[in-house]
C-alpha cells in the first residue's frame, strides 16, 4: 500500500518536472538497464565510459542521483572529484620553464644528504658547486631525502667516530709437533683492523702480557678503550700496567665471545688461512709463521669492511701485476696458491715486462721461478704441467 502511493506521488510529481529532467532521468534509467543487461555473473562491473556518462549525466543534471540505483551517490560524486582533480592537473600541467636536472644528480644529491644528515641544502648546494655543478639551492632543498624528527647520526657513523680509539686482545692455543700448547696473544686496532702485535710463548703470565702491551704501544698512541675476555691470566699486572698508560680496560660479560668479535674474527683468519696449513716445530718457528703472517695480513691482504683495501693502503700492490716467487712451496693463503709471506714487497711485485726480461737474463744452470696459472695467462705463456 505505501508503495503504491509512493508511485502515485512520484507520478503527480511529474507533471511539474521540465522535459529535460525528465529526459536525464530516462537516460540514466535506460543506460543501468544497459549495464545489468551486459552483466554475466557476480557484481555489476563498470567501464570508464560508464562512469564518464554518469559523471557528465551527474554534473549537468544532479538531481538524477535519485534515479541511479546500480551504484551508491557517494560513488558517482567521488568518481566526479577524481576526473576533476585530473582535470585541472592535466591544464595546469607545465608547458616549458626551467628544465629539470639530470637524473644522476638528483640521485647523488640524495645521496649526499643521506650520508650527510647534519648537512642541510646550503652545505649540499656549496659542495655542488665545488664539483662544478651549476644548480640552485632550491633544486638541491627539493631533491633532498625528507626527514620527520632532527638531524642525527646513525649507529654506524657513531661507531666508525669511535674506531680508533678502541683496540682489542686476546689469546688463542696452538698445537705443535710435540703435541705441547703454545699460546698467542693478538692485538687488533679497530679504526683499520690492522693487527699492531701478535706473538708467541709456551707459558703466559700477567707479567709477560703487559710487558707485550707496554711494546705495542707508544706512550704517545695508546687507544682509549681496550676489550678484552675475563681470562684469569689477565692479572693484577695487566689492570695495572692500562690503568698506568691512560688506557680503560673493557672486559667482555661472562660467556659472550661475540662482545669480542672484532679479535675473534681475526684468529678465525689466522687460523684458517695459516696455522692450520703449518705443522709447528716450536716455538721460534711459529714465531717466525706468524711474523710473515702479520706483514701479509697489514699489507697485501684485502677486507670486505675496508671495500677490499689493505689495512696499510699504502702498501697496497697496484693493479694489473704479477707475484713471481724464487721457491715454490705450499702456502696458507686460499687466494694467491704461490704468494710467499714477506716483508720486502718491494721484490715480489714484478710487472709484466719485468718478469719476462728477469726469466730471459737468469743463468740456464739458475733455479727457474715458479709462475702460477694466473700469471702464466696474463703473459700469454702455456701453463706448466704438474708432474
């Protein structure tokens, strides 16, 4: 019955509707009888002519809003707000103007201001042009990486700040032939991990490792901080003799070698790449083995935390040359098979025409060098065949 009137009255209403109302709401009537005509199964789906037939249809005549039932009012006004934000980007769109930087400098501004947080864009903006950059500083504020809270430094360059003033110890077992334990003591600065001190004795003491400590550093470059384990040979003569050289012990917590990781990563590589390859003799000898070793480790040895530079770089070899060794024999290192630890590089490192003019010039009853397979390809020589 109230459906009844409804109709009635919506028709009584009718006769004081203009033709064009009326014509809008027959469109938009016979357009969704349209729509759920194509519809096969599941939810009405509507194309992008659609929503433009309803958007104009909404936008001349907006009382239609009463006629459309397939979709909600709140769908077609928000479907008219996005073709009108489209719209007036699409008109205000640049036409000419200033052209944009290139890409590999918007990138290495971006670049800057992440490394750099404490720099804002008129210290971004003045390196810029130190490089030979010509762009403003409002380019340079634009394309800068955008923070929430102050500028700050992250863990990484506070830990970096503090590198090198830090140093690290401690003490690993090594077996020899006897099958008796010789202990070696390591000491590792952590700005550039090169190892300053590494030796070797059958019987340490707190006295013979503070007499170590007093020979490694100078009075003048002692580090600030030292880590260590609580190994009880680190006695009263150890705390005593830091404490006299202005250094703070800092032993490790009870069971947590990975407090110590920076020496305990460096006996995993002397460990690997040396000792074990090396049955010891004794005590000179592997005082001998470790001496080469650290000369290796500080000059020609490359880490991953350095971006595959030496702890020495400049000792560094330069590129593009050869090692040539006068006595073949097995080494430790798993990288260079013929690379014989040595102090003089300055003998070892041959450049190509060199080695061939010192091959040609030796004595035919002279030892040959050995070459590995590596040097043999870069000189174009056949590798030699293993017996």
């Amino acid at each position: 019955m109230i459906a009844l009137l409804c109709f009635f009255l919506t028709l009584f209403a009718s006769l004081f509707k203009s033709k064009s109302r009326l014509e809008a709401e027959n469109a938009a009537l016979r357009h969704q009888l349209i729509v759920l005509q194509r519809k096969t199964r599941g939810r009405v789906h509507l194309t992008n002519g659609d929503r433009l037939f309803l958007v104009h249809l909404y936008r001349w005549f907006p009382s239609v809003l009463k006629a459309i039932t397939i979709i909600r009012p709140e769908t077609l006004v928000r479907w008219h707000r996005a073709g009108f934000r489209r719209y007036w980007r699409w008109k205000s769109r640049s036409l000419g103007g200033r052209p944009r930087i290139a890409a590999d400098l918007r990138a290495l501004i971006r670049q800057m201001s992440a490394e750099n947080p404490l720099w804002g864009a008129p210290r971004i903006h003045g390196e810029l042009l130190k490089l030979g950059f010509e762009v403003a500083q409002s380019s340079v504020a634009k394309y800068m990486v955008k923070r929430c809270g102050p500028p700050s430094q992250g863990w990484r360059t506070f830990l970096r700040n503090h590198a090198p003033d830090i140093g690290a110890m401690d003490l690993f077992v090594v077996p020899t032939i006897g099958f008796d334990l010789l202990y070696v003591l390591v000491i590792v600065r952590l700005a550039r991990r090169d190892l300053v001190w590494i030796n070797a004795t059958s019987n340490p003491t707190a006295d013979w490792i503070a007499r170590q400590i007093t020979e490694v550093f100078p009075w003048n470059e002692a580090p600030r901080y030292l880590i260590r384990d609580r190994d009880r040979v680190y006695g009263a003569a150890v705390t005593r003799r830091l404490r006299a050289m202005g250094i703070r012990d800092k032993p490790i917590a009870p069971g947590s070698p990975w407090q110590n990781g920076f020496a305990e990563r460096l006996i995993g590589s002397i460990r690997r790449e040396c000792v074990d390859h090396v049955v010891v003799l004794g005590e000179a000898h592997l005082r001998r083995i470790l001496t080469k070793y650290a000369a290796y480790y500080n000059a020609l040895r490359t880490h991953r935390s350095l971006s595959t530079r030496t702890p020495d770089p400049s000792r560094h070899p330069v590129r593009g040359r050869h090692c040539i060794c006068a006595r073949p024999r097995r080494t430790s290192s798993p990288l260079l098979q013929n690379l014989i630890f040595g102090t003089d590089t300055s003998q070892v490192w041959l450049s190509s025409g060199q080695a061939s003019a010192r091959l040609s010039a030796a004595p035919a009853d002279s030892p040959q060098p050995c070459r590995s397979y590596q040097t043999s390809r870069r000189q174009g020589l056949p590798p030699r065949k293993k017996a």
